[in-house]
C-alpha cells in the first residue's frame, strides 16, 4: 500500500497538481513507517527511504514555485487594478463635484440651473453639458472646472430628485384601491414623502397626476372641489 501510495504521488505530481501530490506522499510515509514496524530489519527500506526523500524534494520546490508564481499573479492583478483605478479616477476628475463651498457666482449659476431644469421631465443629456458649462464660463465668469462641477452636481441632484418623485408615485398608486386613498394610506404616504425628503409642493405636484379620493374628501387629478 506504501508503494502504491508512492506510485500515485509521482503521476500526480506529474499531472501538476502538487498539492494532491504531497497528500499522496504523506499517505505513502505513514504506510510505510506501519510496515517498518513489522519488520524493521528489512534492507528494502533503505532504497524506499532514499526514493521517498528525493520525491518529496522535488515536491516542496513544486509547491514553493507554485506559490511564488501565485503571489506574482497577485501581485500583478494588484497593480493592474490600482492603474485602472487612476486612470479611471484621472478621466473622470472633471465629472466629480467639489466637496468645497460654491463661489456667489457658482451659486447663481446654479440658481440658473434649476430654474431652467424646474419642469424638465427627462434626464439631461450629454449635449446639455457643454453647452451649460459653455454658459456658466462665459454668463458668470466661472473656469470651466467650477461650471463643470456646478452642472454635474445639479444633473446628480436632478436624476437623485425625479427617483424619488418616482418612488412616490409608484407607492401612490399602490395605495390607491377602487379610486380611493384610505386614511391609512394617507398617512404612510406622509412618512414616505417625509423620508424621501419630498415638499408639500412636490407631492402635491406629483398626485396631480392621479384621479382619487380620500374619505371626507373629494378629490379629482389633485383638484379640491
């Protein structure tokens, strides 16, 4: 059993699993000190001995390659993803908004901004981007980092905004059963405004949309009698 044992490490081995190798291997050793036992004078021992070294030489330098092959993979996946991770944090520098303080002239550009997005129903696009910056260099005298960062800040403000409009919405019309809003209803959907940070203008604004009724009230596309 030691030897077949030991036959298995070497075409494991072979197959370059060295792992597996080195369990065939210890499986081997104790085989063959529980023979040894039973006849410690054989002479047989001392070749199998000799062999069963030699092996497990080459199969410790196996290992220590493997890992320090591994760890150089490691190594190289670790600095390829710290490079992509500056070039993608160098690209995108000129999107990222400032964690400083706006200027007077930033913050009446982005008056202007939200202003002009007040009704707007649809993301911005790509085109609005140059062409705001455009304006906030030249309307307010802005370089164009800070009327970058202004426009990209309002579109993150604006898309964060119409989801949880959208949100609203949704949960409304969930509440809503038979042309009727419960008083239940109602006031679940006063916590919900209240923790998606929503005005009284723009819930009002946003079940304009919807035609229903509360008890004690009439109430038709938001429209009080």
């Amino acid at each position: 059993m030691a030897l077949a044992n030991y036959a298995l490490t070497f075409k494991t081995f072979a197959e370059q699993d060295a792992d597996a190798a080195a369990t065939q291997y210890e499986a081997a050793a104790h085989l063959l000190a529980e023979a040894r036992t039973i006849d410690p004078k054989e002479s047989y021992f001392v070749e199998i001995d000799s062999r069963m070294a030699a092996a497990k030489a080459e199969i410790d330098k196996a290992a220590q390659q493997a890992k320090a092959l591994a760890m150089g993979r490691d190594r190289k996946a670790i600095r390829e993803a710290e490079a992509r991770g500056n070039t993608a944090g160098a690209s995108g520098s000129k999107s990222l908004t400032s964690d400083q303080p706006d200027t007077p002239q930033q913050g009446e550009f982005r008056s202007y901004i939200r202003a002009q997005w007040k009704n707007r129903t649809q993301p911005p696009t790509d085109a609005d981007f140059p062409q705001l910056v455009d304006t906030g260099r030249l309307g307010w005298k802005l370089t164009p980092e800070q009327a970058r960062q202004v426009v990209q800040s309002e579109a993150n403000s604006w898309s964060d905004r119409k989801s949880k409009m959208d949100i609203y919405l949704s949960q409304l019309k969930s509440f809503i059963q038979n042309g009727i809003l419960s008083a239940e209803g109602r006031g679940q959907l006063r916590k919900l405004s209240a923790n998606l940070g929503l005005t009284n203008a723009e819930t009002a604004a946003i079940e304009s949309k919807v035609t229903f009724r509360e008890p004690a009230k009439t109430r038709a596309g938001g429209t009080k009698p």
